[in-house]
C-alpha cells in the first residue's frame, strides 16, 4: 500500500492576518470590551494570512442555510480541483479507483459531496462512497487509514481520498466567547486530495504505509467539536487540548512503534497536524523531538492556518513535494481531534 499522491486547492480570495482583524473590528465594533485582547490572540496563533470561500465583503452570511448552500458551492469547486490533481500527479486512471472517502466538518450535504463529484466529473459509477463527518481535525490521518483498510482488502485499486474545509463558513457573528474568537484568527479554508494505491497496482513512489493505529480516550467529549444550534456550527475547543496531547500521544506513539518493532529512535520524518502553536509545542514534548522535526507543519499553519482535516494532508503534501526523506526513512504521519482521539499511521518511505 503507497500513498500515491497528496494535492492541495486553495480557494482564490486570500487575506493577510492584519486585514481580517480589521474586518470583524468593523464588525463588532462596541461589542467588544477590550479589541486588544482579539488581536492578541489572533497574533498567538503565529499565522500570516488566510484562505476563503468568498470574497471578504460578502460575510457574515444571513443564515445557517445560506452558509451551507455557500459551502457545497465551493466544495464542488475545491474539490473537484485537488481530485483532478492527485489523479493526475499518481497517474492513476479513474477506472482504477475502487472508492471514495470524504471527509468535512464544516457542512452537510445529502447527496453527499463525493456522490455529486461523480457526477460533475463523470467519475466511475462503480465507485464505493465512503462518506465521513464529524471526525474533525483527525479526519484527514484517519481518512488516509481507512483508505488503506481499502486497499489491503483489493490490493488491484486504488482509493482517493478527499477533505474540504470551509472554516470560515462556520463563523458565529454575534458569539463573543474566547473559543470563537481563537478560531476566527486560526481556521482557514482548503482542500486536498490523496490517491493511496494497492499493493498490485503500477504506483508512483510515495511513502508505503505499513500500520495505522487508532486511539480514542473516554469520557473527553467536550475537548473539542460543535454545539450545533439553529444558528449553525458553534466551536467548542477547550483549553485543555494541549494538555490531552501532552498526557497521551507520547504513550500512544511509543505503543504502536513497540508494536511494529521500533522505538522513536527509528522516526526520522514527522507528518503531524497543524493543531496551533500550542499544540504544536505540546506535540514537540509529548514526543520529545529534536529542533526542525515538524518544520513542515509550522510552515504550513504560517501560510494557510489550520484547515481542521486538510491540515495534515498539506503538510504531507509539503513533505512529499519538497521534504521529501531518504529512501528507506520510517515516518509517522499523526492527527488528533474530536472524541477526543489520535489517529497514527506509519510510513516508510
């Protein structure tokens, strides 16, 4: 099993930090005891600027319906961009592609999205859909592992694999509470796409993937995910999320390399979430990482913020394209997210 292929799609409207923060300054306005404390902690989440789905002076929208309609507009559009991408980029003919996992957390659509890009793009119509919501963050890890699950059962296809995110849709304008007003500094919108091959199709030379492990801890329900209301998508993201990181992925880690017969020592290439600067510094300690190991990741929430399940997927991207490590190099590809859970898939390349 190779991960054959990892494209991203960026929507066309970008915008540096310091002009959205001026944006929801006109937007709240009074509303807002101290401004000072928004723009604190839109600069602690050490991100330069930000992709969205529309342009700036069309938010917020009126409703939940209409941010929907919005965000399966756009999916289509993204979406349909980075499938095209990876196919193109694994060389793997649409015939050979088995099934279809879609992942978001940021909209609903029934059909699903996956059902209307085989229609939009005259897709096989043999495909097995494999729609997934409510992952969250760890989406994007646990959809490379489900579509590994895939392949292993027909080593003869392929599987494509496709996360879209449109943060910036999910924006409650009149909720003043410090989870918003983190996410509206730190998510951002994107997609990406990866094609993982079967053992006995003709392959680029992406990283094999040789185990997948997933982990859920109990009773963390309120660590991160949505109140969903008539308003829409409401964040939830607790304070405490740093703290689940520190107290579980070092152990989960280390029990899964043991179980394939390695230790740390042997990881010479990270591919982790880019959960925010403090997540990212718990992930540095819980894993006690050399200076430099996830480069890739602060690179990408620099540029693009965190796109929530696409987030791993450009760093794997980034890695692959221009990161790429010496043949025979074990990696640990990782996402956490709602439930709370990790998700760890081992490569090597």
């Amino acid at each position: 099993m190779r991960i054959s292929s990892a494209t991203s799609a960026l929507p066309r409207h970008y915008y540096p930090q310091r002009e959205l923060i001026d944006a929801f300054r006109r937007h709240w306005g009074n509303r807002l005891d101290r401004f000072s404390v928004l723009e604190k902690l839109h600069a602690a989440t050490q991100v330069d600027g930000r992709y969205l789905a529309m342009p700036l002076e069309e938010y917020p929208l009126a409703t939940w319906g209409e941010a929907n309609n919005r965000w399966i507009e756009a999916t289509l559009e993204l979406g349909e961009d980075a499938v095209c991408k990876a196919m193109t980029a694994a060389g793997t003919p649409p015939s050979s592609i088995g099934a279809f996992v879609f992942v978001s957390i940021t909209g609903i659509a029934s059909p699903s999205i996956e059902a209307r890009l085989i229609n939009r793009m005259g897709l096989s119509t043999r495909m097995k859909r494999i729609p997934i919501f409510g992952l969250g963050c760890v989406a994007g890890a646990a959809g490379i592992a489900r579509a590994a699950d895939y392949v292993k059962a027909y080593p003869q296809e392929a599987c494509l694999l496709l996360s879209v995110e449109l943060c910036s849709l999910t924006v409650q304008r009149d909720d003043l509470s410090a989870a918003n007003l983190i996410s509206t500094g730190l998510f951002g919108d994107g997609a990406a796409a990866v094609v993982v091959s079967g053992s006995e199709c003709e392959a680029q030379d992406g990283p094999e993937i040789v185990a997948t492990r997933s982990t859920f801890y109990p009773d963390t329900e309120e660590v991160m995910g949505w109140d969903i209301s008539e308003k829409g998508f409401k964040i939830v993201l607790s304070r405490d999320v740093p703290d689940v990181v520190l107290r579980n992925l070092g152990r989960d880690a280390d029990e899964f390399l043991a179980d394939n017969g390695l230790d740390r020592r042997d990881i010479g290439s990270w591919v982790i979430h880019t959960g925010g600067p403090k997540v990212l510094e718990a992930t540095e300690t819980a894993l006690n990482l050399p200076r430099g190991a996830l480069d890739a990741s602060w690179q990408c929430l620099r540029k693009t913020g965190n796109l929530s399940s696409a987030s791993v997927l450009f760093v794997l991207e980034e890695t692959m394209k221009h990161r790429r490590p010496e043949p025979g190099t074990w990696g640990i590809l990782a996402a956490m997210g709602p439930g709370f859970c990790s998700e760890l898939v081992l490569l090597r390349w």
